[in-house]
C-alpha cells in the first residue's frame, strides 16, 4: 500500500492510475478504524479498481476542543488494517497540508445541517462539507463510499455533490453493528465496562419504534423512547427524532412522509453516541 502525505503526491498518482484508465474508490475516514470502516474500504474495493482511503482528523468540524483532544489516532494499527484488507493507497496529510491557508468556506444546505446534528454542533457540518470537498478535488474518485451510521452527514455529501454536480457516485453503506447491537463507532473504546453493557439499549429502543410504528402517534413514539433511555444509569438523550429520510425534518404524523428514521444522540457519561434507525 502507498502512504501519502502530500497533495501533489496524491494527484501525481492519481492521474497515473487514469491514464491506465482504471477506476477508483474513495474511503474518508479519521482513522481509529474499525469493522465499519473496513466495510466500506471492502465494498470500494469490489466495485473499482483501485481503492484509496483518507486519514485525516479534521479540526474545523470540532466544536469541543477536548472532543478534538481525546479523538482516537492509532495511526500504526491503521495502517496495518488498512494493508491486510488491500487498500491500495492511504492519503494520510497533515493540518498544514490540508489547510495552508485560513478556511473561509461556506456551504448552504437549507434546513439539512439545522437539525438533529447540527442544532447541537453549529458549524460541524460545514467543517464536514470543507474537508470532503478538497479531499474530493484531490483524489477525483469515480465513487466514494459513506456509512448510514452517520446518515445526516451522508444527506449532507449527497446534497453537496448534487448542487456543485461533482462527477462522483455517493454510495450508502450500512451500518455495521457488535452481536447485541451497538453500532460501531471510534468512540466506544472510552465506554466504561458499565457503559458499554448499557449501550445497546440504544439500538433495541431505536427497534422498538420501528417495530410499533404507526401503533401509536409520532410524538407518543418519541416520548416513549427518551424516556426509556434516560432511565439507565449515566445515559441521557441529547435529541431523539423521528424524520423525513430526505429532508430530515421531523414528522407531525405516520402518514407526512414516503420513508421515515429514527435518530438519536446519547451521552452515555462523557462519550457521545449516535444512531439511526431506518422505520420504512
């Protein structure tokens, strides 16, 4: 596997595989990998040619300088993951390299980047829209993979991508999930052995409402399940939300909308946790 570090290395290799005419697949990631992750590198790698992941931990989407702090940077195990599933090249820049110059862009994605995520982490979103964007202009990939762990950030990328009409196909990834549930996360390695016994509530409760849905109203649904969640020990709900798949908006009623989710955001102590739920 290539390990870069520059941007003229990555566009130099880059435009050495086009010329060969071979596709490529693209993985951002901050690192600290895990089996989600490699899900995603795993599908890229089966679709294109060749397989490009990105390690950068992107400052401008911090909104909690200890959160930033604390993130997870186990470059060397990476790196040996990233080998063993046969990634083909690992963009790895420094701050300096990605951002030579004061950031001042500005993304407008309606009411997408106001809710859920983004009413709790102003400005998040449009870091996240930064970095994707030049990470985009420098690998040029034919497609570029996303978990629907995160489905608010994959809304926002496919939002970007279709008003700035970039050449790449977005594909959604599943989520990827431990036996009892959890979704796998970069930050479940600081759960406590308490907390992580706890955590797959979140999930069972997030099934629960697919499972009763329509059985009651929307916000009796909601209700029902912060409640069950802020019952355990340390966890409470940050937001619960039951919405539209495309507009994230939040449902009045069942019958507003073609396909609904459930998402959630949970401290359980000071690790924050997020999930979703796909309800039809």
């Amino acid at each position: 596997m290539k390990i870069l570090n520059s941007v003229a290395d990555v566009k130099t290799y880059i435009s050495t595989i086009k010329a060969l005419g071979r596709s490529i697949g693209f993985v951002p990631t901050m690192g600290a990998l895990h089996e989600g992750h490699l899900s995603l590198i795993i599908r890229a790698h089966e679709d294109n040619d060749i397989t490009v992941a990105s390690i950068f931990v992107n400052p401008i989407q911090f909104n909690n300088k200890t959160d930033l702090a604390k993130y997870p940077r186990p470059i060397e195990k990476d790196i040996q993951k990233l080998e063993e599933i046969g990634c083909d090249m690992l963009f790895y820049p420094t701050v300096e390299e990605m951002y030579p110059e004061p950031v001042f862009d500005k993304y407008d994605f309606g009411q997408l980047d106001k809710v859920m995520e983004g009413k709790f982490r102003p400005g998040h979103f449009n870091g996240v829209a930064v970095v994707v964007r030049r990470l985009f202009d420098i690998v040029t990939p034919d497609k570029a993979y996303f978990g629907m762990k995160d489905y608010q950030q994959l809304r926002i990328i496919q939002t970007m991508v279709s008003t700035l009409k970039l050449p790449i196909e977005i594909i959604p990834c599943p989520i990827i999930r431990e036996k009892d549930g959890l979704a796998l996360s970069s930050r479940n390695v600081r759960l406590t052995k308490k907390q992580r016994s706890i955590a797959p509530a979140i999930f069972k409760v997030l099934s629960e409402i697919k499972d009763n849905a329509r059985k009651t109203t929307v916000e009796e649904a909601e209700n029902w399940a912060i409640s069950k969640l802020n019952k355990y020990d340390e966890m409470f709900v940050e937001y619960l939300s039951i919405v539209d798949s495309e507009t994230l908006l939040p449902i009045k009623d069942w019958d507003s909308t073609r396909s609904c989710l459930a998402c959630v955001a949970v401290f359980l102590g000071e690790v924050r946790l997020i999930d979703n739920v796909m309800i039809f």
